[in-house]
C-alpha cells in the first residue's frame, strides 16, 4: 500500500474536476485522480454549447436565464442556487474564453450563440440565443483547455486510478483509497478536503448516449459511506440519440432549425397538447415524452420505435419559412449544405460512421436515450455535501459536477446548463475546498483504512460462482429502460426494483475469468456493475415513491404535478434494511410555481 497526502484531492478529471483541481490549487497542494486519462472524460463528448445570457446576438439577462432553469427545472430546483449560476455564467464563460477556449464567433468577433431548448427571449415569447459553442465540439473544447490550465499549474494527477472508497471516520472524512489500474497496487490518499467529480450514470440503462466509464462510482462510494442520494428519480432522457445506439444527436441540430417528423410526415411537435408555440425547442422531458407518445401510438417511421431528425436544407428553410423564422439582421432565415456542415461537422461524421446516413441529404433514425442525472449527491451552492434535511454539510466532503446535485437543474435540466453547472460549481467547490484546508487539520487515517475496498474486490475475485457480469448488466439495463424510463406506472417500478434486488443477489454468485492484477478490467467492471445496480435501486425506488408527474418522473397512473404534496427533494439512504427515504424543502427566492406551457 502507498500513502500520499494533499490538502485537497479531487476525484475526476472532466470539466468539475479539472475546475475544481485549477482553483484549489492556487491555495493548497491539489491532486487530481482519475480512472480515465482526463483528457478521456465524458465532458469531450459534449457537444452543443454552454449557457450563459451574454446577449451577444439579441437582448438577453442572467435574470431570464435563471426563470427558464426554474420552470425548466419543473420548479423543484433550489432558486438560490439557480441564481447564483445563472448569474455567474457570463464571467465565466469569458474566463473561459481569456483561459484560450476557442469558441466560434460572429462576424464581429464576438462569441457566438445559439438557440437551445427551454431558453427564451422574453420580449419576443421565442427561444433566445444564449448558447456559447465551438461548432459541435464544445465540451472537448472545455476540457481541452482546462486541462492545458491544470498542467500550467502544476496540479499533480494520478492518472488511471480507480477511486473506491471515501474513508470516513467517527471524526469525519480523512481521505480516499484507489487502485493503481496499471499494478493492481492499493494507494491511500489522506486529505483534508475531498471533492467527488466522477461524473453520471447513464449505463444503468440499455440505451444510452453516455461513455462506458459512466457508472456511477462516486454516488455508489459516497451511498456506502451513509451520505444520501438526492432526487434520483428525476433522470433525464434526450430525445434525440441514434436509433438501437443511443449516440447523441445534440438538441443544437434543433437549435440549427432541424425538425422531428413521423411516419406520416408530420411535425408533431406543433400539434396541441405537444408544445404549439416552439415545438422542438421544448424542454427536453417534453420533446421525448411527444415522440414516445407518437411511436406508442403507432407513427414511429415504419411502425417502429423511432422518429426522423430532419436537418436538411429543404426541410429547415421550409419550417423555418412557416415559423417566420429570421437572421438577427432581420432577414428571412435560409440555410445551406455547406453551413450545416460548418456548424455541426462532428454530428454528420458520426451519422455517415455509425448510420451511413448523411444528415445534409437525409433525415436521421432517432430515439430517447438516457442521457443525464438530475439527482446525485446532495450539495449547497458552495459545493459542501449536504447530509440531512437540514442540510448540515459533512465538513471536508464536496461534490460537483453531475454527480452532485445542488439542486440547480430540479426534475428537469435544461440544454446547455449542465456545463455550465460543472465549470461554476466545480471553481466554487474547489475554492471553498481549499479555504476549509487552510482553517483545518488532517483527520488521523484509521489503522487499515484499506480494509472496506479490499474486501469489496476480495468478495468479488474470490467468487466461484455461475454468474457472468455481462448477463446481470444485460438484465438490468432492460429492466430499467423499460419501466424506470420515459413514461413510468406502479407495477413496472414495482418489477424493475423487484429485479434489481434479484441481480444483487444474483451478483454475489459471480465468476471471473481474470484473476491477475494488472489491467484487471474485468474486475473492474464487476466493481463498477456493483455501483450501477446500487444506483440502479435507489433510482427505482426513489421513482416508485413519487406519486405525481414532475419533470423527467413521467408517470402514467399519476399524470399531474401535485405541488401540495410533492414540492420536495426525496433523499435517500442505503441501510442494510434497504432503501430509507426522508425528504427536504425546496429553496425559493423569487418564483412561485406555474403551470408549464411551452
Ligand atoms: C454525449 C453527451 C453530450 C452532452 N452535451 C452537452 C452539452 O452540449 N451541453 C451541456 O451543458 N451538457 C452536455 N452534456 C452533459 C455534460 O457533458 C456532462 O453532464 C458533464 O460534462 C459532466 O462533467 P463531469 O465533470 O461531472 O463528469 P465527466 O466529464 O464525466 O468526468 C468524470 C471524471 O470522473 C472520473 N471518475 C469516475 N469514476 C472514478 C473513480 N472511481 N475513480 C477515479 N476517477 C473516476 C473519470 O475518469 C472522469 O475523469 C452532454 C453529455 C453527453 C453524454
């Protein structure tokens, strides 16, 4: 075993914790580790852009932005936090920008922006152009260049490191115990702040636009050590990810004006009781509900489960023609080929790749596909993980990113405001990080604080049973996307938590081919499908439990928001009797809870 000690240590390397990471270490001696290279982390694979109301192209204010987050959010997200996001998006999008990022600009030079779902102009009642973007490429801009900053600072990284386990004392938490991927070796890392950054857990479910490395572990680590899990219900599907593959189609080809279509050649998006007035720039629980509800109804293309994405130029100077949709100038808004090529070159590679369809001729196979968790692990807007219904923070733990929940994104998140929330809430987790290092001492390591993580490999490396790990995962994934999907009802929660349960147990009676220690990434996986099926079951039951319809929690057999009774965080805790739930207020500053019309 190998010990290190850093005041703050940072687990993950995507835009969270590389933020995070950056700005600790100005202050304190800051390590990164990250079971992926950093430059490797889901944050490359974003595409679309990040918010923040600069009003580079028509008016627009923080103060909007904030109101779209809160009724896009389904009003459960915390106003304080949403605020405070919203209002510092535009610095730090030109922080960004002074760091080196290049986003892709106007004709002036100025940042360019482009419509995303949610975000409107309050004068016109239209979607606004708030998104700041570097062509289709923005999150592999993001990390990219901080990672380029962290190095400059001398942040040390411990890359290819698997973190798996928060040690938490009787006096608090004195630091974090990872496997060396490369030795198989045990390292401990004792620090005086810890800040969790690893990111989501989309492979819980069959379809997904999430990165294999997505599993969760932080959540499933931080739910081990008794700390709660924060609104799991609410996960987020997109509407738009590649027929059977889940790969992500950025909302930006909507923003670019491209449509939804059915079998019978409409666009149903603009039909009563869809969203009328800016059809497919509805928020995201509303677009894929809509297309849900046309397949269901038999008007997927060809009777199956997918809509056509049409971003050709016929077809979008059509609609737009129809939306009377304009240029900023003013000017009637006509797009060419070779403009949808400039601004979404990487979509076009990806679908002449995967699809052998080419997206400026043809329309695109989609369907939703699990892409974002709202929930996670409870923080306040500084990043201190918050453990109880008074929000009385564990001193020395943070979390940013998407495995926290601040609560800014609520039931449902908006386009655009997921990077936003990992770059500020990640520099705030890791200024406030630093500052509690500053005024504190290191917490005493325990005698064998490798004990806990061990044991979890041992069980799993020892185990003679039957079981295989690509078949639990298989089993799990479809009972999930199933009924802990898109639309849900009682009795198919009831069985997707009954068949979690199963896999658990079915889990102890597993067998491994690989018994080496080196590169050992079978047991890695079997580590990590441990993790999705603990979050796995803490989303299903977090579901079942709320009786109302509320964001991305859709349910068929409870199909009304229901604010007396469910105006609340769940939170839920992993006991060795099962699932304990207890909940929370919501936080409200300025806005009272509205009927959502889009
Ligand atoms: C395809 C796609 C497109 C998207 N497009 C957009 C968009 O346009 N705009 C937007 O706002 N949002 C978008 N999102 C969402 C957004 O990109 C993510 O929510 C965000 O990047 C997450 O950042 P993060 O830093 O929390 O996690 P990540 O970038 O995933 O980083 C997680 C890090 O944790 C590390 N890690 C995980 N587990 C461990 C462990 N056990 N030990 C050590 N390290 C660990 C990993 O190595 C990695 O470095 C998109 C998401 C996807 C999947």
């Amino acid at each position: 075993m190998k010990k290190h000690q850093f005041e703050v240590v940072v687990v993950g390397a995507g835009g969270a914790g590389l933020m995070a990471g950056l700005y600790a270490s100005k202050s304190a001696s800051t390590a990164v580790i990250s079971k992926l290279y950093p430059a490797r982390s889901h944050t490359g694979a974003a595409q679309g852009g990040i918010g923040a109301a600069l009003g580079n192209l028509e008016e627009d204010h923080p103060e909007w932005h904030t109101y779209d987050t809160v009724k896009g959010a389904d009003y459960i997200g915390d106003q304080d936090a949403i605020e405070f996001m919203c209002a510092e998006a535009p610095k730090i999008v030109y922080e960004l920008e002074h760091m080196g990022l290049p986003f892709s600009r106007t004709p002036e030079g100025k940042i360019a922006q482009r419509p995303f779902g949610g975000h409107m102009n309050k004068n016109t009642n239209m979607p606004v152009r708030r998104a700041c973007y570097a062509a289709d490429r923005t999150g592999h801009m993001i990390l990219q260049t901080l990672y380029q900053q962290s190095i400059k600072n001398n942040v040390t990284f411990f890359d290819e490191f698997q973190v798996m386990d928060l040690i938490r004392t009787e006096e608090g938490v004195a630091g974090v115990v990872a496997l060396e991927i490369a030795t198989g070796e045990m390292h401990v890392f004792q620090a005086k702040s810890i800040i969790f950054a690893t990111g989501g857990w989309g492979r819980v479910w069959e379809i997904t636009s999430n990165a294999y490395a997505y599993t969760g572990d932080g959540l499933a680590i931080a739910l081990r050590r008794g700390i709660p899990a924060q609104d799991m219900e609410f996960y987020q599907f997109h509407p738009t990810g590649i027929y059977k593959m889940g790969i992500l189609i950025t909302e930006g080809v909507r923003g670019e004006g491209g449509v939804l279509i059915n079998d019978k050649g409409e666009r149903f998006m603009a039909h009563e009781g869809y969203a009328p007035r800016v059809k497919e720039l509805a928020s995201r629980d509303v677009v894929s509900r809509a297309m849900y509800l046309e397949m269901k109804n038999g008007r997927g293309i060809g009777g199956k489960k997918y809509i056509y994405l049409d971003v050709t130029p016929e077809t979008v100077n059509k609609y737009a023609a129809i939306d009377g949709r304009t240029r900023p100038d003013g000017s009637p808004y006509v797009v060419t080929g070779e403009e949808i090529l400039g601004k979404l070159p990487d979509i076009i590679d990806f679908c002449e790749t995967y699809l052998g369809v080419n997206p400026v001729t043809d329309p695109m196979p989609v369907q939703p596909t699990a892409h974002y968790a709202m929930g996670g692990i409870p923080t306040n807007k500084f990043g201190e993980v918050v453990i109880d219904k008074d929000r009385t923070p564990l001193p020395g733990f943070f979390a940013a990113g998407e495995n926290a929940c601040v609560s800014v994104h609520g039931g449902n998140r908006l386009g655009t405001n997921s990077l936003l929330d990992i770059v500020v809430f990640g520099k705030h987790s890791g200024l406030k990080a630093a500052e509690h290092a500053k005024n504190t001492e290191y917490i005493p390591l325990p005698e064998n604080p490798t004990e806990f993580a061990e044991a979890q490999l041992e069980s799993i490396r020892n185990s003679q049973g039957t079981e295989r790990i690509a078949e639990i995962s298989k089993e799990m994934k479809e009972v999930m996307f199933d009924h802990v999907g898109v639309f849900r009802v009682e009795e198919g929660m009831r069985t997707a938590v009954d068949k979690i349960r199963e896999l658990k147990e079915r889990f102890k009676n597993i067998k491994l081919d690989d018994k080496g220690t080196q590169f050992n990434m079978e047991l890695l996986n079997a580590w990590e499908l441990s993790n999705l099926l603990d979050v796995a079951e803490v989303t299903a039951v977090s579901a079942l439990n709320r009786k109302e319809s509320r964001g991305a929690h859709a349910r068929d057999d409870y199909p009304e928001r229901d604010d007396e009774k469910w105006m609340k965080h769940t939170l839920a805790w992993q006991t060795e009797y099962g699932i304990k739930l207890d909940y929370k207020d919501v936080i409200f500053t300025k806005y009272k809870p509205k009927k959502r019309v889009y």
